[in-house]
C-alpha cells in the first residue's frame, strides 16, 4: 500500500484510545478501505461489511475475511450487516462506514445516509471522521486527514429531519476535513 500508494496523515492524534467507534469517511474508489485502515495504523484495526458478491471470488474473498471484512448482502437489505455491526461495537471493536452508501466521485454529489449517526446514537458511540481524497495518486503521497471524534445524540423518537440533520452534519464534517488539504 505504501508504495502504491503512499500517504501522509494529518491528525493521527486525533484517533481515540481502546474502545468501540465509528470510522467514517468519504467514498469514491474501491481502495478506500485500505487507505483509511493503513491510516489509522495497526493498532487500530477497523471491520468493514463489504458486499457478499466480492465474498465469492475465491481468493478476493479469502483476503477480505482474513483483514476482518464482513459480507452484507445488500439485496436483503442488509439486517444481519447491521447485526454483525452491532454484535462488533458491543465487543469493543472499531467499525469502518461509508455514510454516501456507495462511491461518489465529486464533493458536491455526496449526500450522506442515515445508518452511521443512527447506529452511532444508539449504540452511544464516537464517530471518528475520516477524509480521503478523492484523487488518489499511484506513487505519490495521498493527504488524508483524522478528525475529532464527536458523539451523534438523536432523542429516541428524533423525526426524519433531525436524522437527516445529523447524517448532513456528518458530510459536513467530511467536507472541512477535504478543506484542510486545499
């Protein structure tokens, strides 16, 4: 990864200690995962669903359990990823999401769904926010860049707004992050 794509990463100290959080970042290449994981560095190993297709690659899928991936079968709607992703923060992992739900390519497109700051409420966890740029460069440094971690609190019954409130704050916070590397 290093040597593909080599990174420099602004706000490492802003990673939290021992403990179940969020990572969530932008989306917009299948590499994503990696980069924000290679980030974060080893000590902090980040779960991420990936779809149940790329599970059925043999080898693809053999390398994506061995890093800690889970399948989501996203035709099913996706009830027992957010299971297993309940089932890990409870364990005290740390669990990787993409809140656009699929790559987007252009900052202005980016339209955040709701599962990241409703599990983050619920589960009364952190979500660390995390940027990657957009335009990944082979062989040269990639900038990415570590926020503060901040606490989602939706009251139990929040309206529709309210959650989309805090889904757009999140893609709010992604986009400053972006702004730093300008």
């Amino acid at each position: 990864m290093n040597l593909i794509y080599p990174r420099h990463t602004i706000g490492r100290q802003n990673i939290p200690g021992p403990g179940a959080y969020l990572v969530c970042s932008n989306h917009s290449s299948a590499i994503d995962p990696f980069m924000v994981a290679y980030s974060m560095g080893s000590r902090h190993q980040i779960r991420y669903m990936a779809k149940v297709e790329l599970f059925k690659i043999p080898i693809v899928g053999r390398i994506l359990r061995a890093i800690g991936m889970f399948p989501v079968d996203r035709a099913g709607g996706g009830a027992m990823a957010i299971k297993e992703t309940m089932r890990l923060l409870k364990a005290g992992e740390k669990v990787g999401m993409f809140p656009e739900g699929t790559r987007v390519t252009s900052e202005e497109a980016s339209e955040a769904k709701t599962g990241a700051v409703r599990l983050a409420s619920r589960m009364g966890i952190p979500i660390l926010p995390v940027y990657v740029p957009r335009q990944k460069k082979m062989f040269r440094r990639n900038r990415m860049v570590i926020g503060v971690p901040y606490m989602v609190e939706l009251v139990k019954k929040a309206s529709p707004e309210e959650v989309e409130r805090a889904a757009e704050e999140l893609m709010e916070k992604l986009r400053q992050l972006g702004g730093v590397l300008s």
